[in-house]
C-alpha cells in the first residue's frame, strides 16, 4: 500500500461512498459498486467483519490506548 498516499485512500472511499449512495437511490438496481482494488490485493472488498471482539479484548485495547487505567479491570 506504500504506492497510494492518503490522499489516494480518501479519494478511493469518496468515490465508493457516492457510488454507493447512488445505487442506493436506484432501488438498489444494477449490480452493487465494488472498491478499487488496493495494489497489494489485501482489501476487504465486500466481506462482512469476521466477528465482533469481545468485552476482553475491547478492554485491553483501551488498556494499551491509555484509555482505562491499568488496575481498573482487573
């Protein structure tokens, strides 16, 4: 992904948001807007997230952010 710079990213999820908005207000006609393939081939596409993380790991993610002090869930 080091050949794309931000403002490429922001431009290509612009571009997939209006794409999307306007399928949506055809009735969802047509075939549904994919993204622009990343060049390293590693995108996301239209898969769903694998699964919801749960309350531990949430917990430890605000743990490293500084979020939530160290003895607070313990």
């Amino acid at each position: 992904m080091a050949q794309w710079d931000m403002q490429s990213l922001l431009s290509r999820q612009i571009l997939l948001t209006l794409q999307g908005a306007n399928w949506q207000r055809s009735g969802g006609k047509g075939q549904k807007p994919k993204p622009i393939p990343l060049p390293d081939g590693k995108g996301r596409g239209d898969q769903p997230a694998k699964g919801k993380p749960s309350g531990a790991d949430i917990a430890q993610r605000l743990k490293n952010l500084g979020l939530i002090p160290a003895g607070a869930t313990d």
